[in-house]
C-alpha cells in the first residue's frame, strides 16, 4: 500500500475506533448485483429490485447500489492503493452505476454508455457542478481554474476566451507554423540518436515538443531544450501538480480537518502553483512593459497579447488572476495528456509491428516519395492513423476517470437517486475494456474504428475520452491536431526497435495509476532514419 492511502487510513482510524466503541457494529456487505453488460434492460432490472427489494419507502433505498460502507471511513478500505482496478473490480459486482461513501463524500460512478449518455446529454445542466480537491485550494487556484469553477459568468468568459483566441479553427490554422516548427525541432532531436544508434526517451521528447509549441503559441517563445534541466523541472512541476490532486487526501475524505493539511497536499501544490504562476507573471510584466515602450515595435499577435487587450478592457469580464491561472490551466491540461498518449501510441505501435507497417503503407501512399513534406492538414487524410489515436485512447484514456461532476440539485438517474452534491465521474478506463462493448478488449486492433464512425467529440458515449456536456475539454481541436502531426511524423520518418535486444512482446506497459495515467517505465526506442 503506497504512503499516501497509509496516511490516509491512519488518519481515519481514531474516528473508526470511537464509533466502534460506543456502536458495537461490525461490517456487513449488500447483496451483491451480478450485473456483467450493462445495457437498458439490465439496467432497469437492477433499478426496480433495488427499489423494491425494501419495503421502506425512503429514498435512500433508491441509491445506486453498493459495499456497505465501514462507519466514518466509507469505502476507504475497499478501495485500498489501486483506486482504478479495485473500483473496476467493485462495478463488475455492483453494476455500471454504482455508489461509494469516501469519508463524508458520495461518490456515484458509472461505467455503462446508456447510463453515461443519460447523465451527461439528458442531465447535462443537472451534473454541470464540480468538486475540487483541497490541494487545489493551493494559491486559490479552485477560484480561477476552468477546470474546477461552477458553471458561471466567469467560467463561461474564460471558456469563450479559450476558444476564441486559441481553439477555434482560424487561430488553429493560423498557429499552424509554430506547431510544424517544433516538430520539425523533434524529428531534428529524434534524428541524432538514429545517427548514434542509442535510444531515445520518447516520453521527455514528446513532453518537451508539446510543451514548446504551447509556450510558443501563448508567449512566442521556447521553454525548454530536448534533454535540458530545464525540461525536466517543467515536467516535474506539472506531473507534481496531478500528482497532488489525484493522490488520497484526508483533507478531500474529511472537510472538517483541512484546515489542518495534514498531508501537506496543499503546500506543495501551492509551491508547484507559484513557480509557473510568477513565470507567467514575469512574461506578463516584460510584454506590458515592452507595449509602452517607443522603443518596441515588434507585433507578437499572440495569446498573450489577446488576453492583454481583455485585461486592459475595463468592459472585460477577466482580470489579470483570470488570465495567469488559465495559463496554468493550459500547460497543465495540455502538456502532460498529450505527450502521455502519444508514448503510449508509440509504444503500441512499436510492439505490434504488424499495425506499425499499416500506419507507415498508408503515410507513403498520402504523402508518397515525392519531395512533398508532411503538413499537419494532410493528417485528416489518413483514417488508419485516425484509427490508431482512438484505439490508444480506448486503452489508455488520459484520464481513466473523468474529473468529478457535482449534482446541483437531486437526480433521478436510471431508475437511482442521485443526491444533490453527490460526485459523478465516468470510470473510462473500465468501459474501454469492456467486453460488452468492445470485442476482443485488451488487445490493440486500430482496425476496429476504421469499420465504425465512433468518434471522441462527445456524441459517441462509449467513448468520451475528453467528456462531454458543456464540459467535454475546450482544448480537445488543439490536441487533436498536436498528437496526430507528432504521431505521423516519428512513424513517416523513422522506423523503430527495442533497446537491449528485447523482442517487441516483451516490452514493458505497466501503467501507474492517477489523475493521469503514465507508462511505469518511459518508452525508449532506437530511431533508423528512412
């Protein structure tokens, strides 16, 4: 059991111990529900025996069914140090919606497209709320992130700000230089480890290709060098920031202790958050200095400038706060999830050779052998390479589940009640596993989504990788576009091997499990120039 859930636990067990004293109760478990396909009528049945198995009429017989819970602690116990398989493991019991107690907490998740769709497309308003981890309170970030903010004035500002200035496809298009720039900067990085023949740690090239194009469409600069200090520290700074609100934290099980920040969760987000958001502040500072200086004629006509003119506007709904904790929002959304999905494209792709050789036929048949050089449009053009990104994010979904939604008000969800401010989250990782949905799960066939038109935007609730509802991630056309062009460009010009003399079977694809879900071991491979 990993140190976070062992101080949480121990944190917990006073309160048990108290009420075991004075209660004498000891554990008992509901019946369990054998609910394997989670289709309508399946879902019916255990909606009309869950509320007619009582014969009270209250309501909280009408909660999705569940573990009896321990007292004070909830489900805490069941769910252990692998938060992703014990809940899978739980739902195959329970059924594909089910209730958890987490300390004061309620937790209702879902692991069915019907009941997905329902939540999200007929009770979209009903789940527009958000909870936040505690640890977000670092630096007051829960009062500013689109991520974590209620549906409201200000939450919709900053959502229309972000599409506007930087997701929309005119900004996109016009942003499309910068972007083939640092791929270019990749393969450049990729191509000198091929001259060496060494291998190359595809996760920190991924990571520092994304994180320069994002810094360079918001700031026209460059943050970090391949293989650089520099890089590593960004990348630390924001895998710490997911770390820290994603881990067990006393304070998220016990509202009434966080004063207290018993796990230092807080802090150390707080420190994390102040880095970024003072080099945000410096870069803000330099461009405002240099708009008032006679001397400075340079015209960046980028992201920052945009928001410079928002912040300057005294009809503008954002202030400066607004504007830097966005910022934060983008590098930590964009930098990580993307980077993480192309390793593991890459390294599925690297251990099927088969589907490798799909993906490589098709990029010379739509670019050829001709002297036309790859561009990001043409990736539109290549449905196996399509096909590849869906299959990754059906097995490794950057986030396995979707961030918490917060019921505003009590929800009749499927038959169950939903108590208002309970959390809803999607558990994607188990649905994209599921034999009832998909055939043959856990093995890697692109080819699946070439004889389907599935899609990722929101529509198809089976697969909802970035949500969906007003929601569903406004970054989702910038990451699309990213995560293709790199994909297509390490495939196009590079083959591939394994390091060490390990045959491509045998490659390493644990995963560790949080808010994100990385590779255990970073993918490194050996690139051959083609």
């Amino acid at each position: 059991m990993d140190t976070p859930t062992q101080v949480l636990i121990l944190s917990c067990i006073p309160f048990a111990f108290f009420l075991i004293y004075i209660t004498f109760i000891k554990r008992v478990s509901n019946k369990p529900l054998k609910l394997r396909a989670a289709n309508s009528d399946q879902i019916h049945k255990y909606s009309t025996s869950s509320v007619s198995s009582s014969s009270s009429s209250s309501s909280s017989h009408r909660f999705p069914p569940g573990s009896r819970p321990f007292p004070i602690i909830g489900n805490i116990l069941q769910i252990g140090s692998n938060p992703l398989l014990s809940i899978t493991n739980l739902s195959k019991t329970y059924g594909p919606i089910m209730s958890l107690k987490l300390g004061t907490r309620t937790v209702v998740v879902i692991s069915s497209p019907e009941i997905a769709k329902e939540a999200f497309h007929k009770h979209d308003l009903d789940f527009s709320g958000r909870t936040f981890p505690d640890s977000a309170r670092g630096l007051d970030h829960h009062q500013f992130s689109i991520a974590w903010l209620p549906i409201s004035p200000q939450w919709k500002a900053l959502r229309r700000a972000c599409v506007t200035n930087l997701f929309s496809t005119l900004k996109l298009d016009s942003t499309e230089v910068l972007r083939k720039s640092k791929v270019g900067d990749l393969i450049n990085h990729v191509h000198e480890f091929s001259i060496k023949g060494e291998a190359v740690d595809l996760a920190e090239a991924a990571f520092t290709t994304v994180l320069n194009s994002i810094s360079n469409m918001l700031f026209s600069r460059d943050f970090a060098c391949y293989g650089s200090d520099k890089s590593q520290e960004y990348k630390k700074l924001v895998i710490g920031i997911l770390h820290e609100a994603g881990r067990p934290n006393v304070s998220d099980i016990f509202p009434i202790l966080s004063f207290l920040d018993l796990q230092g969760a807080r802090a150390r987000m707080r420190g994390y958050c102040k880095t970024l958001y003072e080099l945000f502040e410096d870069i803000l500072e330099q461009r405002l200095s240099f708009r008032g200086s006679k001397m400075e004629s340079k015209d960046y006509n980028d992201v920052l400038d945009s928001f410079i003119d928002f912040i300057q506007d005294d009809s503008s709904q954002l202030s400066r706060a607004d504007v830097l904790h966005l910022f934060l929002d983008l590098f930590l959304a964009g930098t990580d999830t993307t980077s993480t999905t192309l390793e593991w494209a890459m390294a599925e792709l690297i251990r099927n050779p088969e589907q490798m050789a799909k993906a490589k036929t098709e990029l010379q048949q739509v670019v050829g052998q001709s002297s036309v050089k790859l561009e990001e449009s043409m990736v539109l053009k290549l449905p196996f390479l399509q096909a590849v990104i869906k299959e990754t994010l059906r097995l490794y979904p950057p986030a396995p589940f979707l961030p918490p939604h917060k019921a505003i008000c009590d929800v009749e969800l499927c038959g169950f009640l939903v108590p208002k401010n309970a959390e809803l989250t999607v558990n994607m990782w188990a649905m994209g596993r599921d034999p009832s949905i998909w055939e043959d799960p856990n093995l890697f066939l692109p080819d699946r989504f070439l004889e389907s038109e599935i899609d990722f935007k929101g529509s198809d609730f089976e697969f909802i990788p970035f949500s969906a509802g007003r929601r569903i991630c406004p970054g989702l056309p910038l990451a699309s576009r990213v995560l293709g062009f790199m994909l297509a460009s390490l495939i196009y010009h590079f083959d591939w091997k394994v390091p060490d003399g390990l045959k491509p079977e045998d490659m390493d694809m644990s995963q560790n499990n949080g808010i994100t879900l990385h590779k255990a071991q970073p993918l490194r491979a050996i690139p051959i120039r083609v």
